[in-house]
C-alpha cells in the first residue's frame, strides 16, 4: 500500500503555509496554522549564556543534555543515545549504514522513511498489519503512535518483533516522534540492546521545531557509528542548553503534558461539532475524513485556516491542535462556514 | 607525511578547556582560551523572532541565507549552495557520496577529511606539494589558507588542479574556512562547474561557532545529493536567521575584518615579543615553533592560558587572537614568565 501522499514539494521546509499565503493572501499574523502536528504553546526558553552561540559545544553540555535525554525518555544506562539537529537528520543519515536491504514499513505512514530507505538503494515494502511483514525483512520500520492515523502498537508486539530482526543481524526502528504525551507505550526503556532503535523528537513536544534537536536510542555500536556520520558538534550549543533544561525540567514536561491534553480536547471538541468523521490521531493532531476533503481544505484556506491536505488517501485531512479557546472557536467558526460554502455538513 | 596529531579525545567537541580547568583548576572566567581560530569577538546577535524557534524553519528564511552567503562569499548564480549545521557536517557526509577512490590530501593540514575520508572506506594519502599530486588522484583536499601551517594556494594552480580530477569525474575540495578575512583567493567565484566544490565556515570569522552554520558551494547536481545526506530543516531556525542577516550585512563584515585583523597585529607582537619563530597562520591564529613546546603549553596553562599544542611536529604550537589589548599583554606576560620558568627564552 501507498503511504498517505503530500506534495512533497510544499510539505518540505515547512513552506505550507507560505504556500498557503501566496494563493489566499494574508499576512503570517492572519493565520491559524494547524498544518503541523506541533505543540502550539512551549515553554518559556530558559536564559541563553552567550557563550552558547560563541564557542564549539562543549562535551560537558551535550553529556547533560543526553542525560537529561536518557532520564526523560527512560533509556537504560547502557542504552547508547545520539543527539541530532533534528530527528530528521537521523532518519537521513541511518539507511546509509546498512548494506541493500529488504525494509518493512508499516503503512499507512508519513513518508520519510520510505523515501530516505529507498533513496539509499534498499528495497522497501509496506505492510498494513505487524503479523504481515516478512519473516525475512532485515529491517522493519513501525511509527508510534503513527502519522497521520494515530494507530498504536503494543510494546510485547514490537518487542516480539525486535527479537526476530536481531538474531539476524536485523533492526526493529520505532518512531516515537509523537509518543511523548502518553509514553506508557515507549519501548525507551528497552533500548540498548541489539536489534532496536527508538527515534525521539524534541520539537514536536516541546514546541521548539525550529531548535533542531532529536535523539536515536539504540545499541551502543550502531549509536556510535551514527554519530560519526553526522559529524562533531552537529547540535546547536543553545539547542543542547535548551533541551539539557527542559528535558530535565520534570514539571515543565508534566504541564506540556496537560496543556497539549486540554488543547487537543478543544480540537476533538470542534471536529465532533462540525460532524467530520474521525480517522484516528495522537494527543497532537486529529486525521478526519470527508468525501471533499480537498475543497474544504480550501475553504479553510479562504478563512485562513491552514491544515493538512493528503494526495492518498483524498478523504483525509489532518488538524492540529488549537492553542487555546479562542483558536477553537475560530476554527469551530470556520468549519461550520467551510462546510456549508462546499455543500455538506 | 602524517597530518598534525593533537589528542582526539581532547580536541573533539572543544573539550579543551574543560581537560585544562580539571587539571590546572580556575574557573571559565579565569582562563584565556586561544585554543581556536574563532573570531574572540562576535557581533551582536539580532534580535530572533520567536517563531524561530518553534517553526520548522521555513524554505523562505534558508533561501535568505543562502541569498546571503552567495553574495558574501561571491558565488555565481549558478552554483549549488548546501547550508549545513557547521561545515563539519558537511565533512562527515561528503566522503559517503563516492565509491572508494584513492583520496589525495595537501598536507600537513588539520586531520578531519583524512579521517572522515579514511573512514567512509577511501584511500587516503598526504602531499605536500600541488605537483606531488598524483595524475589519477580522483579526490583532491586542500585547505586555504591552510590551518594550522597558514600556507596558501593560488587560485590559478588550484584551478588547474580542479580541471585534472573534472575531466574524470573527480573532484577539487577547496576547504576556505580561514579564507574571510582575505577574500582574494577564494574560489568560490568558480562555483558551480563540476569538479570542484568549497567550504565557507560561518562560525570562525563570525565568532559564532556554537551557532552551527556552514555552506558547501558546487555544482548543482552534488549540491542536491549533499543536501539529502543531512536531510531536511538540517539548519536551525535561529542559525539560518542570524546567517542571514549578518552575511547580508557588508558593513558588518567590514567591521569584523578590521577588528579580526588588529587582534590578529596584538597576537604578532607579543608571539615576536617572546622570541618564538612563526611557522605560519591566517589572521585568525598563528602557530610557532619551540624545541619544548609541550612544556610552554604546560606552563602557560599553569597560567591560565590555552593554546594549541601538536602530537607532531611536537615543536608546534597555534595561538588564536586575544580579544583586545589587555588579553594580549596578559599573553605577553605569561610568555615571559613561562618561558623563564622552562628555562629558554
């Protein structure tokens, strides 16, 4: 099956929504963007020595900010963690460290993975349900909670998984990018081992997508090999100072927890009001369906109201969460108009 | 010949000072680092937009900084430019893009693309002559000005040297990041043809190199497969933000010349106030010579002062530029006095 499809060239650099003003119109103040699946409200930054921006990254700093890594996702102690300008950066740098392979993604999915594998030169499937994927793919790939239908997977199941690949040689990659609301389900803690590796985003959490700062948790070995395919001091000092305070900043995490809960409730809220039958979702986007999901996607834009449209499946359409009431009453507002103006309800 | 040697395991991730403070005590504060050829004194930030921070950063904001840095750095509208997160990078996933080739490196110079190189499976071997270069050398390495010898290449025999390896579908790897301060012998002007491709290093000249910024400068084509290496939004959004608003200030940049080179005339003269012989430099450090150079580094260390020392030549040692006048008698004086205390002069 086809992972749900994008226009590759607006999704890329985010320019979304500078897409979206060029063909509405508007200035960036005018606009309600729910196209990413990115907390909308972070925390304050904490204070910045200046020396950050000054000098080479310390090792001391980025040993805290893996600590801080390590406690906050529950890794292991001998689990080995990379720390990347963005969770983006690993998934492009991992497929050049294997041999040709046979990869198995679970589908339906975001694309990166697939098109990052397949651009190294391995040989990639997908595959709908985790009992489907070949005995003899050397490399599966699974996100969860997954993007953009929020189906969950369970722990015993992808561990059952990892086994496989890892007696082998294999590799079980779990996508974590948006785990961390509910974490109950993180296979973290599993990591060290061989066989596994966990991708952690620091942006979407937090926030802060424009810091760049992403983890893999994996076995020592292959985390060491990572690293040195990204290069020395490839994290920014103020990223690795912000993510060493937040991330180890337990009531900052515990309140982002409970903000993006009463703002995802606000979200669920207007697309239950506005009839819009639910795909699925995690705590940061909700996936709807609609048999014209195209033309309201534009007469959101009309409203300027930027969301997040698929090529496959057409029916689809992603929202992110609202920041506050306000925003949700806009958007509550503007679905109820959308739908009239396009003909459904 | 074998590159210069220093400890890995120090020099990795700037870890410098923090082994000097451990072993020799003080706080940061206390200590005078001229272990880097980092600009000492870095221009006023800008002021970020939040938005920065939290956006993934947008195509708009990187297509400004690679505005900027094309017009800085005075390279053709034809040719491909990569924004990295430090040029290090860049040097770590270049060499992953060829076969295993034989590699040909101008040396002594500093040891990362032999090691990145040598690494990623190729044949690495040092000249030390442009002429010595062999024939079918399909990858050729030079730094200009070099670091830590200051030694210069021509523009005219280096583009000799990039018409060579082209006609083979080779490759001149020009690595400029000592080269702002005296723009004249850049090649990045001759961008954008195949066979050759440069690296500009945002963090040194700027004094910014906690920032994580740095350009690689080709032909289209490689520029593509360079990019996708490091995979999308590589680059912070605060980095592209302040890359962009200070490479597309001349004045700044003017500025920065005059200040870089009257600290660059207060290191020459202390260095020729203690006697020790120049090997060589750029305006951004110098490195001399000393029959127990390893006892001078020990000894200004037991003054708080940081310098560069060299497994081999041992003889060596580079000293970046003090900050201002009061740095530099500070260094004039701690050279007397160590020198006294080793017992040379």
């Amino acid at each position: 099956m086809t992972p749900p499809q994008t226009d590759p060239n607006v999704l890329r650099h985010g320019g979304a929504l500078d897409a979206a003003i060029a063909r509405h119109g508007g200035s960036r103040a005018d606009w309600l963007d729910l196209s990413t699946g990115i907390n909308p409200s972070p925390p304050r930054l904490p204070d910045l020595d200046p020396a950050l921006w000054q000098r080479l990254p310390e090792a001391a700093l980025e040993a805290r900010a893996l600590a801080a890594a390590r406690h906050c996702y529950g890794a292991p102690a001998g689990a080995g963690l990379v720390a990347a300008p963005g969770t983006q950066a690993l998934i492009a740098a991992l497929p050049h460290l294997f041999a040709p392979a046979d990869i198995a993604i679970l589908t339906p999915t975001y694309s990166e993975h697939a098109l990052t594998f397949a651009s190294a030169g391995h040989r990639v499937s997908g595959f709908e349900r985790l009992e489907a994927v070949p005995t003899d793919a050397q490399i599966v790939v699974v996100v969860n909670p997954n993007n953009p239908d929020g189906r969950v997977f369970e722990p015993a199941d992808l561990l059952a998984l990892a086994d496989r690949p890892a007696a082998s040689g294999g590799l079980l990659i779990v996508d974590e990018a948006f785990a961390d609301v509910a974490p109950s389900r993180s296979l973290a803690s599993a990591t060290g081992r061989d066989g596994l590796l966990v991708y952690r985003s620091f942006g979407k959490f937090f926030g802060l997508a424009g810091l760049r700062l992403g983890f893999a948790l994996t076995a020592p070995a292959l985390a060491t090999r990572l690293a040195e395919r990204l290069g020395t001091w490839a994290v920014s000092g103020p990223a690795l100072a912000v993510g060493a305070t937040l991330l180890g900043d337990a009531s900052v995490v515990d309140q982002i927890r409970t903000d993006i809960l009463r703002q995802h409730e606000l979200l669920r809220t207007a697309l239950d009001g506005a009839g819009l039958p639910l795909v699925g979702g995690t705590a940061l986007f909700t996936t709807v369906s609609h048999p014209s999901a195209h033309a309201l996607f534009a007469a959101l834009c009309r409203r300027q109201i930027l969301v997040r449209p698929f090529t496959a499946p057409r029916e689809w359409l992603r929202f992110g969460n609202p920041a506050d009431a306000q925003q949700a009453r806009r958007l509550e507002t503007a679905l109820r108009e959308a739908l009239a103006e396009i003909g459904t309800s």
